[in-house]
C-alpha cells in the first residue's frame, strides 16, 4: 500500500488529473449534453420563430392602427363642409379670407396636429391664384411636379407616399367637397418618418433585421445583424420568404397592404436556444460537480493541500512578506516548483534589497549634486543686495520678487535634507507661486488652504513646485474663455496625508496622464517626484491624477502621516 501512495505521489499531476476527471466527469457530460441539445433543439426553435411571428404581427396591427388614425383625420378634413366653405369662398378684400383663416382654418388644423404629436404639418393645396398661408394653404401649382400628384387628384381615399431616402411620410388624397364647390383640392399630412416605423427597433435585442416593402420598392429598413458580411442580408429577405427560410417572417399590413419581413441569423438562433438550454444542461452540470468534488476530497492529499499551502505563501509574498514556510520532498512536479519556489524567492530577497539600496542612494546623489552646484551663500548675499538697491530706489515689485526667489532658493536647497516640513514645503511653493503671479501680472487665482495642524508632518522636499508649475504651464496659461484658478489643499486619516493639487485649466486625455507619470522626462518633473515618493515610503504612496477634458485637472499626493523631525546636513 505504501509503494502504491509512493507511485501515485510521484506519478505527473497532469496524468493525475486527466484520470480522475476522464473517468468521474468530462465524459458522461459530454454524453448527457450531447443527447440533452439534440432533443430539445427542434423544439425550441419552432417556438421561438413563433414567438417572433406573434410580435411582428402585434408590431403591424399597432402601426395600422396608427395609419387608420391617420386615415380617419383626413376623412374627415376632406369632407369636412366649413373648410371646403372657407377656402373655395371669394372674398372681397384679402383682409376678410386672413381672418377667416386665422380664426377659422388655422385653429381647426391646428387642433389635429396638438391631438397627434407625429404630424408635421397639414397642408391644403387649391386654386392656384390663393396665397399660401404658412403651411396650412398653399396653391396647388407647389405640388403639380410630384410623381404622386396625379395619383392623389384620382383617389377618392387616403394615398400613402413614402419616401425612404429622404425619411418623409405622406397621407395624400384629393378633397371631393372642393370639387363640388367647382374648386380642385389636395390634401396633403406630412407624417414624422421614424415615429411612424420606430417600433420595428425594437422588436428583439439584437442580430435581426426588418425591411418593409411597398409595390416593390424599399420603404424602411432597419439592419441589427452583428456580422452582415456573414448573415442574412435585407437584399434577399423577401426571396428567402418565398422559399419558406426558417430565418425569415413576414406579415403584411391590413391598412396599406405594405410587406414586412423580419429576418433573424442563424448564429442568433443558436445563441437563444443555448441560453433556454443552459437551465437544463446546468441541472446535469451541478450533478457532475457533485460528483467531482467528492473524487477530488481524495485526491486533495496528493495534490490539492500542496498546492493551497504554496498559493497561500505565495499571496502572502504578494502582500510584501518575502519569507517561504512549505517545504517538500516530493519528487513529482509541485514537489520541485515548491523547492524552485523558495529558492527564487530568497533570490528576489537578495536583490530587491540590492536595488532598492542603490536606487535610494542614487536619488540621494542626484539631488545634493543639484543642490551643490549652486552656492548658497553667493546666491543669498547677491538677492539680498538687489533686494536692497530695489528698494532704494523705489522699486518694491523687484523687491518682492527678490525675496520670493530666495525664499524659493532657500527651501528648495533644505540644507541638503531629502525631507522636510509640509509647513516648509509650503513656503517653497508659495514663493514659487508669488513669483508665477507677478510674471502672470496676476491673471490666476489662487485658493491655498492646509490646516496648522499638518503643517508639522514629514514631506518630501520640493514635491508641490513641479506639481503647481504643471498645472499652470499645462493647464492655465492654455485657457481662453475664463480665468485660472489653482487651488492646493489637504486632507488626512490616522495614517496618511492627502495634498490636493486642483486647476480649472484644459485637462488631459487618460494616454496624457500615463506619460506624466511613466515616460522619462528632465529635470525634477512629476515623474521624478512620483518615483522620489515611491523610494522613500513604498508603492502604496506617490501621485495620483485625475482630469476630464475641457474641465481640469487634480493631482493627489499621498503621504504616509509621520511627524517631522529636523536633521542635520551629512
């Protein structure tokens, strides 16, 4: 028995694997699938091409409903007797035909339209010597070159024009109560095209398609196929009907005698019957997992413990806990990836802490070769005697600058320190921002607020200049139609800081925003201060942007929250 669990220890987990779920599971559902699609296949398709059947159907009688409306407004306009009084009458002055117009026509026609939102307009074409009145009146010589004028003078009902191209719908026909006042008359109601043929957009939920058909000629269609190049094609739905194609429907409209096809892929098809086929194949599924998770208890001392004990070690190296606890003898595969396991993790110990080392050393150089390549105390004593020469003279804008630059200078420099105040850092900004208004002649705003509070914890030194200075020169000094408004502010938790850096400038597109803070750039930018932050307190920490185009732009920066403690330059 032992030598038994000794060659099953040692056999491949792969071979394992195939085994068990071969013999318990993989083969009896293909089995039961396999039987279960084709017996009910048939019979879901019949019943859903019927179910489509029945709302194309609803979706015709609906629309003829609509048209029958339609068909009965201008019935009753066209033997309607005050109108045919009205616009056949002769009239003394043009006075007394505009206010029986305006008092009579127009509001009667008006109140048709009100009643039916779809209408565009009623329009009655008659003598040609009248003088259209808005779109109400019109001489019938407007409309005497449109192919279906002649038509409309010989119908004695409402004749439907429509016009797929152009997306215009109407109800024609002539007025007999004219005719027999000696006047010829057309009535004419222009219908809005989508409403009248919107329901046909929303018969299913996708991958279908309708054409409507009027002696011939192409009147609406609606294409939802997911790959027309591959599927059923508008072009030869009204064939495929003919011959019975299980893909197309067609019913026709009582009212019009307008054909409707609806045509649906076959891929839609098989996609409907999988999801009415899930609920029984998933009853059989359930029955096989069952069954597998009883073989697989067996199993889990060979295979499955070993496994979630090098997953668990592995989440918890994830987390920043570099230390290995499983061990194995095993000689099959999760054996040697257990052992391959902890040796690549002391490996990645080793040089993690190397690279982190030189990395933080080699920010440290970049920084005080900066600093050091400039000259304190030459720098302090030259500002402080143009501050003095510009104030001799009178000159206090120069003064002001002057002592905004040093300040700038002398926070930035830190005494070569890495770390400073937040009270300091905002020093350093705002006479950086002192120094930005003046070259701006004061076209910005400025909103800085930081609680006294925070002003004491630890901060990077020179974080918030590069910040501030990308918001305006990217942000700000853009805009055209309002003035800039740079807002920097703060907020904290137990354990972190929040500065927010806040401009109502352009913004930035989501690729504008990665290159800030992944490509390389010169200089102290937003990269390097994201990377400076990283360094010093972890991944968790460093900036975060958010901007909507148009709007502006916010800059976090995360901190971790530590009281600050003044050292000495090494």
């Amino acid at each position: 028995m032992k030598r038994l669990i000794t060659l099953a220890r040692n056999m491949k987990v792969r071979h394992k694997i195939i085994m068990i779920y071969m013999a318990v599971g993989l083969v009896p559902l293909l089995a039961v699938g396999v039987i279960a699609y084709v017996n009910i296949n048939n019979l879901v398709t019949q019943r859903e091409l019927e179910n489509y059947q029945n709302v194309l159907s609803l979706t015709v009688t609906s629309m003829d409903s609509d048209i029958k409306v339609y068909n009965n407004l201008s019935n009753y306009i066209a033997y309607n007797e005050t109108i045919a009084d009205i616009v056949s009458s002769d009239y003394s002055n043009d006075y007394d035909f505009y206010k029986k117009l305006t008092s009579t026509l127009d509001p009667m026609i008006t109140s048709a339209t009100n009643f039916h939102t779809d209408i565009d307009r009623v329009t009655i074409y008659t003598r040609k010597d009248i003088v259209a009145h808005g779109t109400t009146l019109m001489p019938i010589t407007a409309i005497a070159h449109e192919s279906w004028y002649k038509k409309a003078l010989a119908s004695d009902t409402p004749y439907w024009v429509v016009d797929a191209k152009n997306k215009t719908v109407l109800n024609v026909r002539r007025m007999p109560t004219l005719e027999r006042k000696n006047r010829v008359g057309i009535l004419v109601i222009a219908l809005d095209y989508n409403q009248l043929f919107k329901r046909f957009s929303a018969l299913g939920k996708y991958n279908y398609g309708v054409y409507v058909d009027a002696e011939g000629q192409s009147i609406y269609h609606y294409d939802g196929m997911i790959n027309p190049q591959d599927e059923l094609s508008f072009k030869i739905a009204k064939a495929d009907a003919k011959k019975q194609d299980s893909r197309v429907i067609q019913a026709t409209s009582s009212e019009t005698a307008w054909h409707v096809y609806f045509y649906r892929s076959t891929m839609s098809l098989a996609r409907a019957h999988m999801q009415k086929d899930f609920v029984f194949l998933g009853t059989i599924l359930l029955i096989m997992v069952v069954v597998s998770v009883l073989s697989l208890r067996w199993t889990s001392k060979f295979i499955v413990d070993r496994i979630e004990a090098l997953t668990k070690n592995a989440k918890a190296i994830q987390d920043g806990k570099l230390e290995v606890d499983v061990t194995s003898d095993d000689k099959d595969e999760i054996g040697t990836l257990i052992r391959a396991f902890g040796q690549t993790v002391e490996r990645i110990k080793f040089l993690i802490e190397e690279v982190y080392e030189s990395k933080l050393n080699e920010k440290n150089y970049e920084m005080r070769a900066l600093q050091q390549q400039i000259n304190p105390h030459f720098l302090y004593n030259t500002l402080s005697m143009i501050n003095f020469m510009a104030l001799e003279s009178g000159q206090n804008a120069i003064s002001k600058i002057t002592l905004s630059l040093s300040d700038f200078y002398r926070t930035a420099l830190n005494k070569g320190n890495n770390t400073c105040s937040l009270g300091d850092e905002l020093k350093n900004m705002n006479a950086y921002l002192d120094i930005q208004q003046m070259m701006h002649d004061y076209e910005f705003e400025l909103d800085v607020f930081i609680d006294d509070e925070l002003k004491d914890y630890e901060t990077p030194n020179l974080i918030l200049q590069p910040i501030v200075e990308n918001a305006i020169g990217h942000g700000i000094d853009l805009l055209e139609d309002r003035k800039g408004v740079l807002r920097v502010y703060a907020t904290s938790t137990d354990d972190e800081i929040y500065i927010m850096v806040e401009d109502n400038g352009v913004g930035m597109d989501e690729e504008t925003m990665e290159k800030m803070l992944s490509q390389n750039s010169k200089g102290y930018g937003m990269r390097n201060v994201n990377q400076r932050i990283k360094l010093l307190y972890g991944e968790d920490y460093g900036l975060h942007i958010e901007s909507i185009i148009g709007q502006g732009t916010v800059v976090t920066i995360r901190l971790p929250k530590r009281k600050f403690v003044k050292k000495n330059p090494s």
